[in-house]
C-alpha cells in the first residue's frame, strides 16, 4: 500500500507538470507559428501537436532502449526520403539526418540523391509543405560536404 500510493503520488505530479509544460509550449509554438505567417486556426493546430510531443518527456520511460537496425539502400533512400523533412517530427528528424551523415560519408555515390523529397525534385508533401525547400537543399548541400570532408 505505502509503494503503491508514493507511485501514485509520483504520477499525479507527472500528469499536473505534463499539463503544464503543455500549455507553456503550446503558447510558445503559436507564436513562433503566427510569426511565421500561418493563420490563427493553422498555428494552434500546429502548436497543439508540436507541444504534446514535446512535452511527453516529463512523463516517466520505465527504461531506456538502444536500437539496432538493418537495412538496404532502397529502404534508406525512402527513410531519408520521409523522415529527414522539416515536417517529420524533430526526433525522428534528427535521427535520420544522423543517419543520413553516416551513410553518405561511406557511400556518397550510393547516396547523393537521398535527403527529403525536396532535395531532388518537387516537395511531396503538397499543401503540407514546410514552404522552404531552397534552405533545406543548401542544408543537405553543406551535410553532404562536411561528410566528405571528415
């Protein structure tokens, strides 16, 4: 009973700062979203998802998890492809953008045509679109190079 009541003490706090992060950074996303010229509906739908994502590493992970992976070149080219665009969660993002160093310091040839969909060609996410493509293929432009340079 003692343990089962600090634990459930303990998540109550989580949820309350949960909560409260929340709505913080929900505010602080709409903003950055007005700013950015989205419209008042489109910028709190934005700032709502952005902030629940965020916001979650406050609630407890019973353990940490390192993750091993496989894949063929085709598999990474569409991972690349999905996840290293501006519109894939920052997490995820940044995973793939890693991932996507490593590669292309190994295999540039194999490679140079990986990165989001805009790197290449037209964006794929239609009215979904980050609306920066030019700054996201100088960025896959200066990855490219430091990956050779290392």
């Amino acid at each position: 009973p003692e343990a089962k009541e600090a634990f459930l003490k303990a998540m109550e706090e989580d949820q309350k700062t949960y909560e409260k992060l929340t709505a913080i950074l929900e505010e602080r996303h709409r903003q950055t979203f007005l700013s950015e010229g989205f419209s008042e509906k489109e910028a709190r739908r934005r700032a709502e998802k952005k902030a629940i994502e965020d916001a979650r590493y406050v609630l407890p992970n019973a353990c940490a998890t390192k993750m091993v992976m496989t894949a063929n070149a085709r598999s990474l080219h569409n991972f690349f492809r999905l996840r290293c665009c501006n519109r894939a969660q920052w997490e995820i993002r940044e995973l793939a953008e890693e991932m996507y160093r490593q590669v292309y310091a190994v295999a540039p040839t194999l490679f140079r045509k990986a990165g989001p969909s805009c790197t290449c060609g037209d964006c794929s996410e239609d009215k979904m679109t980050c609306g920066h493509p030019q700054e996201v293929r100088e960025k896959y432009a200066r990855i490219r190079a430091e990956a050779v340079q290392d």
